[in-house]
C-alpha cells in the first residue's frame, strides 16, 4: 500500500522547470538573423534600441506552436502603436531549408510581424543559452533587460494570457507631464477630445461592420429577413448618433425625423427598430443615447 501511495506521489509531484535563454533582469544582446521578409541579415534587438519587445525563438514548429505564435502575432500588431516589437526567430540547422520553407509558413499562419532564421544555428545566440528540450523561448524584453522568460515544453493558445500580462506590464510607463501655457495645454486637451470622439465614431463604424457580417445571410431565392429600410430616416437618424452632437443638433434632428414619419406607420416601425437597434449597440454620445431613448418610448408604445 505504501509502495503504491509513493508511486501516485511521484508521478503526481511536478515537473523540474525548463529553463532558457536570458532570465529575468538580464540583458538581451543584440545578433543577427537572416530576414524572411526581405531576404537580408538584420539584427532585430539592436535595431529596437532598447524599446519593448517580444523575442519568439521557434526551437520545434507544431500546429499548436503556430496557434500560440498567430496569437502573439495578433497582439503584437495591436500593441504596435506602444511601440511593442514583436519578431520570430527560427532555430535551425538547415539555412537553406528553413529559406524555402518559413515563407509558407508565414503565410499558413498569416503572420505580420518579421520572422527571422537564426545565424547561429540550432542552438541560437551562444550568449542567449537557449535549451533545445523546450520548443518555445519567448522573452519579453525592455531596457535590453528581460522583464520575464517563458520557456515552454508544449505550446499551445492557452498560454497566450500570461505573456500578453507581462506583454502589458513592460507597456506601463508614465506618461511624461504635459507642458505649455494655459493655452497650449487647453489646445492639448481640445485635441485629445476630438481624437477620442474620432477614435469612438471609428468604434461605432466598426461594431456596425461586425454586426452586418454576423448576420445570416438568404439563402439563394430567400428575402430578407429584415425589410429595406427607408433611405432618407436612416439619413436622418444618423444625426443621433453623432460623437460630438449637441442638444440642439439633436433636437433639430428629432423634428425632421417626425416631421417626415408624420403618420406613416411603416416608417415608425422601421425608426423604433433603428433605435433599438443603435441603443443596444450603444452608438452616440450620452445626449443623444437620452434623445433617443425618449424616442423611442414615445414612438414603441
């Protein structure tokens, strides 16, 4: 029974860690890779002059290995605009293969950011002391320091999380204090408002393009499920859903908008499913939300 006891005990105490490549606190030197994208050696780290950077070194290549990397890849575009860098480097003894073979793999996997072939082979960067029993090294990197290592045995999506966490961690800065006269910084925050209401309308845009695309489309002789809407209250309802409308803006909209319904009841019918609708999707600033809220009790009954 002890014996047994022992056995469950073994095969249930973890695994010893792997570890490779730089750990936390130590630095990231710069080496040289041969670009896929456009066929030269390049020296990604050096050329990032200590900015944030994701380092993927690609030791084995498996399915879900590629899903983890999509995912990396994803976020890296998204995190670009912070200035995040994100590349890949493949880790292989045959150059001239991994030359044929990586540009598929970069479109099988739809990558954007730059994948790299290691000069120095299997084992990578001799100052990096990667280990070829993991088949993922990925660094996070800031300063030229590392800020955290994953070295992972069996990559898969799932692990994606815990490195966007240290991704978003080395991306906290503070942001330097603004400077200028009351002016100037009024003229700063003006311009930050609108950029906020231009960003916020390109929000509405595109949750207005993912809703459309979800929607099932007819079957071929099939009509639409939603009737045609008017072209003209569509127009006019546009109004309400403005970023920057004002009371009054809106209130001139409302009146047009019952001033061409008048008494037709297909036209109030097609204006409470658009309100419902942009309400739902919470389209327009506070105001008009309000506006058309009220609208829309006055009109659903």
């Amino acid at each position: 029974m002890n014996v047994v006891l022992a056995a469950l005990l073994l095969a249930c105490a973890p695994q010893d860690a792997k570890f490779s490549g730089p750990q936390k606190g130590e630095k990231t030197s710069g080496f040289k890779v041969f670009d896929v994208g456009s066929r030269q050696d390049v020296d990604y780290v050096t050329d990032a002059k200590g900015g944030p950077v994701v380092v993927v070194f690609i030791h084995e290549l498996t399915r879900p290995g590629g899903a983890l990397m999509r995912a990396l890849d994803d976020f890296g575009q998204i995190k670009q605009a912070r200035g995040l860098r994100t590349f890949f480097v493949s880790l292989s003894e045959d150059r001239d293969g991994a030359e044929r073979h990586l540009p598929n793999v970069v479109r099988s996997l739809n990558l954007k950011c730059p994948m790299g072939i290691s000069l120095d082979g299997k084992e990578g960067p001799g100052a990096y002391g990667l280990n070829r029993e993991v088949m993922l090294t990925i660094l996070v990197a800031r300063d030229n320091k590392v800020h955290a290592n994953f070295a992972i045995v069996s990559p898969n999506e799932t692990d994606a999380p815990r490195i966007k966490a240290a991704v978003d961690e080395i991306l906290r800065v503070p942001a330097p204090a603004p400077t200028g006269s009351p002016e100037e910084l009024r003229d700063q925050v003006m311009k930050l408002q609108e950029e906020v209401a231009a960003l916020r309308e390109e929000l509405a845009a595109l949750r207005l393009k993912l809703e459309q695309a979800s929607r099932p489309q007819p079957r071929r002789g099939e009509a639409m499920e939603r009737p045609k809407e008017d072209e003209q209250l569509v127009n006019h309802c546009r109004r309400l859903i403005q970023q920057r409308a004002t009371q009054d803006q809106l209130d001139a909209a409302v009146k047009d908008i019952e001033a061409y319904i008048g008494s037709s009841e297909e036209l109030k019918k097609q204006y409470v499913a658009i309100l419902t609708r942009v309400l739902d999707l919470k389209y327009g600033n506070e105001v008009g939300q309000a506006t058309m809220r009220k609208q829309l009790e006055k009109f659903g009954k």
